[in-house]
C-alpha cells in the first residue's frame, strides 16, 4: 500500500512529506510559453533542510532570479531564429543545423536545466563525432523503415539482354551502381561548425534572457572550441585566368558575374543581391549591401570592369525589349527569371562554380576568388585599411591581418627588399688592433 503524502503550507510554498522525502514547492507565476503554473521544487530528506529550500525559493521569486519558464530549447531557437534580420541564405543553414544537430541533443531540454557544463559535454561529443555515437558499432542505415541494405543497377550491356538475364560479371569493372548501408565510422565535427553551434545557443540564450525567460547566458561561460587557424586556398593566377576564360565560353552573364567577383572579392551573398541602382557608371562605383538593414560599402571599379558592366547592362536592356517591358533600377545584376526580379539562387552558383572548375581540372570553388583578390591586392603593395574595406572586414584590417597573415609577411618582406635594394652602405673598414 502506498504512503500517503501530507504537505504543510508556508505562504507562497508548501513542504510535501511523499513516501520517505520531503518535497519543497513554490509558485513562481504563470509561465509565458505555457500559460501554466509555474512552481520551484526540490527535494531533501531533512525536515531543517526543507525549510532552508523553501526560504531560498520564496527569495529567489522575490527577487525574480529564477527561470521564467520551462519552456524548451526547441522553442527558444525558433523564436530567436524567426525574430533574427539575417540573409536567408544564412537562415537555411542556421536551421539545418538545429535540425542535424541541436534539436535531437537538446531540443526537448528545458532552458533552466542547460548549464555551462551540459554545453561543454555537447561540444566534446561533437568533438569526438557528429553523429553523437555510444562508441559501440552499428549500421547506419540510409533510409528509416524496412529496406534492403544493400541494392545494386547493374549497368546494361550493349544489345538486347539476354532472357537469362544479366551474365556474370564484375559490377566494379562495368560500372554498376550499388548503394549500401555501411558500418558507422566516427567523423569529428569541424570546429568551424561547432563555433557556429555554439554562436547559436548564444543568441538564442540571450534572446531568452531578453524576453525574461531565464536569469543567466549559460553559453557566456561555457568553454567553446578555438576557431580554426585561417587557411586560404586561392587559386594561382594561370588558373584564375582559365577560371574566367571557361566562364566567358558558358555565356556572357555568367563570365560577367564571375570576373566581378575575380576583380572586387565580394561575398556570393553580396553579389546576388546586386541591382542596376547600385551601379554608378560615371563615378565607376559599385555599391554593395552587407545586409537590408547596413549602409552600404562602396567599391572602385577599374576602366576594363566598367565597360564590362556596360555589355550587360545592354544585355539586360535587350531583354526587356524583347519582353515588351521597361528597364528599371531594382532590377537584379544577375538573375534567372525573365524579368531579373529575383536573383540567382546562391547554391546554385555556387554548385556551378564548382562544376566548371571541374571541368578544366581545378579544384576550386568560389569563395577562393575572394581570397585571389585580397592576396593579389596585399602582395601588390596595397595598405591592409583600403583591403579590407574593399573586402568589408571590420575592425580596420584585424579580420584582413589575421586571415592573409602569410602574405602579409610575404609584402613586408618584399618591402624591406625594396628599400634595402635602392641603398649601398657605407664601407665598412676593420680596425686593426691595438
């Protein structure tokens, strides 16, 4: 038979006596998320202790140091998500994160009850490998649900086959195509990624702290990975000119958009959003948006860029003409619908970028031009201030010196070669000794 459970009421809270433990609960207000009650408890098996809890609760609501809400995780990120002014490009992949990564660990989690330390253990399964795995060995399975593990399309001979079927032969050798499900191997999670993670669990931390939902920023204490030592790839200048000229055979806009790219080094986000209203021809000026919500940098464009800009602007005239519609100024640089009132899909570009490289035998991809034209501009003595700003790093060229530091060396270097090359010193004659 169960013990029945007395409590005794002090105000706002109560010590409940269930089984052999004593329970102490406080109401704390109504939880925003829920509507609920909201109530602190713990529990102890000492009648002195008990009071001593229930003294810290009632304090703890008078002074409104206790969590608002229990309310998950799962909730917070998406409000914080929803609330957040970012690219949508950056949205997607902000939310395929929480979906690969954060959600499973810890979506169902209660905001109150994420510490510091529950954060770091995070981190270091992460570390250990992505998939968050006990160690012991298993299938990782393709699809959920029943399925063959292993399928193979034999790739068909020349001719009729024959009624038989396929004759015996090696699937490798031929070509054939078998998909399988493989046994678990462990891959860390990059740093980069984690770092991103735990920017994440930051906003949306801080966010809760905001909006009164919690008292404290567990991620503010917790100990996130080092960021990864910078390490541009920028292709070598042979190759950029093959990149550019492989570009130009595909079409004229897409060599236009990937020699601007080549000539400023802005971002695949800071292009695509591009419009005519942000091109000055007579100033040779090009205004590029950071985000809706930043002032604009703006950018000098040489003599060769201009008249490129000029060829399709012409293009994209010709278009309207041929549409029966008038040319206007919101119009995008670079677009795939009929009107370039949307701009190109960012992974598209990207995806063809990398296509084409692979074509003429580069490994590359797009972002690397961006570090071509920040490598080219400081070896060629350019100061690291006008880099940057072309490149729109903050910080006056912090973020500039610590990315291309190699060759930052390589122009002071080349620098002091320059100097010491235009001088002869003196003859030096030794002293005879005394």
């Amino acid at each position: 038979m169960a013990k029945r459970s007395t409590s005794k009421s002090r105000g706002r809270g109560e010590i409940e006596r269930r089984g052999g433990s004593l329970r102490v609960r406080v109401y704390a207000g109504l939880d925003p998320l829920t509507g609920k009650r909201l109530y602190l408890t713990e529990s102890t098996d000492d009648e002195n202790e008990a009071e001593r809890i229930l003294t810290r609760l009632v304090a703890q609501v008078d002074e409104e140091r206790h969590a608002r809400t229990k309310g998950t995780l799962r909730i917070a990120l998406a409000d914080w998500l929803r609330l957040l002014e970012i690219e949508d490009s950056t949205r997607e992949t902000y939310e395929m994160y929480a979906r690969r990564f954060l959600y499973p660990a810890l979506g169902a989690v209660p905001l109150a009850k994420i510490s510091a330390r529950v954060l770091e253990e995070f981190y270091a399964d992460l570390r250990r490998c992505r998939a968050r795995c006990d160690g012991k060995p298993f299938v990782e399975h393709r699809v959920d649900g029943p399925h063959e593990c292993r399928t193979v399309k034999h790739k068909r001979p020349p001719g009729r086959p024959p009624a038989s079927g396929y004759p015996p032969h090696d699937c490798a050798a031929t070509g054939c195509v078998v998909t399988e499900c493989l046994a678990h191997t462990c891959r860390p999670l990059g740093k980069a990624t984690i770092l991103k993670l735990h920017f994440m669990l930051s906003g949306t931390f801080a966010a809760a702290m905001r909006w009164d939902w919690i008292k404290s920023n567990p991620a503010d204490i917790a100990r996130k990975p080092k960021p990864p030592a910078p390490d541009p790839d920028p292709p070598s200048p042979e190759e950029v000119g093959r990149i550019v000229a492989a570009a130009w055979e595909q079409d004229e806009n897409w060599g236009t958009l990937v020699w601007l790219v080549m000539v400023t080094g802005v971002r695949r986000g800071e292009l695509l959003r591009i419009r005519w209203r942000d091109v000055d021809f007579d100033k040779g000026e090009l205004a590029v948006h950071k985000t809706k919500t930043h002032k604009p940098r703006r950018i000098a464009l040489d003599a060769a860029t201009v008249d490129v800009l000029h060829d399709l602007r012409a293009h994209y005239e010709d278009r309207m003409r041929a549409l029966d519609l008038a040319p206007v100024p919101d119009a995008y640089l670079f677009s795939y619908a009929d009107a370039y009132d949307r701009p190109c899909d960012p992974s598209g570009v990207t995806h063809r970028y990398g296509r084409m490289c692979a074509g003429i035998g580069i490994d590359s991809h797009l972002h690397a031009l961006r570090h071509y034209t920040a490598t080219e501009l400081i070896t060629a003595g350019v100061d690291i201030r006008t880099v940057a700003g072309r490149l729109g790093h903050g910080g006056g060229g912090v973020t500039t010196l610590r990315v291309y530091a190699a060759w930052v060396a390589e122009a002071d270097r080349r620098a002091a070669d320059l100097l010491g090359g235009r001088l002869t010193p003196p003859r030096r004659t030794k002293k005879s000794a005394g």
